[in-house]
C-alpha cells in the first residue's frame, strides 16, 4: 500500500518491536532507521519522505509526554479498491480490522494496531462523482467493497494517487 497525502505522522506506542512488525507486514511499510527498544522510522515504497510514520517506545509504567498512547487517528489513502480490498484481507487475517464504512466520497477500513491505536486506511471517490455521492442517504454506511469494486473497478487511480490536488 502506498501512503497518500500524509507526510508522517508519529505515535508513542508500547511495544515498538510487535508496532514495526505490524505496520511493515499489515500495511507494507519499509523500516528506514531502527533503534531497538528507542524508535523505528517507516515508509511507504516510493515515498519521497524521509519517514512516513516514527514510532517512540514508552515502557509500561512510563507516561509519554502526553496524555495517552498514541494518536488518534491517522487516515492512510490507497489509489485504489484493490489496494483497499488487499489491505482490508491483511488487517482481518492480524485480526487487526475493527470495522468498515461508507463515507459517500470515500470507502474506509479502520484497524487497531498492537498498541490499540486506531487508524484508518480510505481511498476517494473521483472528486467530479462527489456532489452526486452526497446527494441523498446516509453520510456513514456500512461498506460493501465488492459492491463498489463492482461499481468503480479495482483499478480506478484516484486522489494523490492520480495527481489530483483536491
């Protein structure tokens, strides 16, 4: 999965190891600086960043200079529905995927990572489909992905991925 439009994001978490585990193997992200038991820097294959995601470790019993582990939460695009439905096959198999909606303009996974750091993983709607997406029902539904693969395709780019500034 390829990150778009975020350029990093960071997270304290309480066991790094079993984070750069999770993050590398769910979401695809490469390890660019490791520091056992410190912090580790990722990225997305491609990324022009430096990192994309920085983790700190906090030991039990410490307080991170906030309030809590974590941040909540950060939204990671993919181009695509494959992209989507291949992440989403990823997330269940961790047992990682804590739900699914339909946002109108956009198709959402949300997932826990081993520190219980909710996130999410979205790919847009073409912006020029929008208005007629908003136009009635529900603004949050239950996500039916193979209704929009069957709807969109798997291989429609849209948003950063497409080259779009929206």
């Amino acid at each position: 999965m390829a990150v778009r439009r975020l350029n990093h994001a960071v997270l304290y978490v309480r066991d790094l190891a079993a984070s750069v585990d999770f993050y590398t193997d769910a979401l695809g992200l490469e390890v660019r600086m490791h520091i056992p038991g410190r912090a580790a820097f990722v990225r997305a294959p491609g990324s022009a960043n430096d990192h994309d995601l920085g983790m700190f470790e906090v030991p039990h019993g410490q307080v991170p200079h906030g309030p809590y582990i974590g941040l909540y939460h950060l939204a990671w695009e993919v181009g695509t529905l494959a992209e989507l439905a291949d992440t989403r096959d990823r997330l269940a198999r961790r047992g990682a995927l804590v739900g699914a909606s339909d946002h109108k303009v956009s198709k959402s996974l949300y997932a826990k990572d081993p520190s219980g750091i909710e996130f999410e993983v979205m790919w847009r709607v073409p912006a020029d489909a929008w208005e007629q997406e908003l136009a009635g029902g529900e603004m949050i539904a239950p996500l039916d992905l193979e209704s929009e693969i069957a709807r969109w395709g798997d291989g429609l780019v849209t948003g950063a991925a497409a080259g779009s500034i929206t």
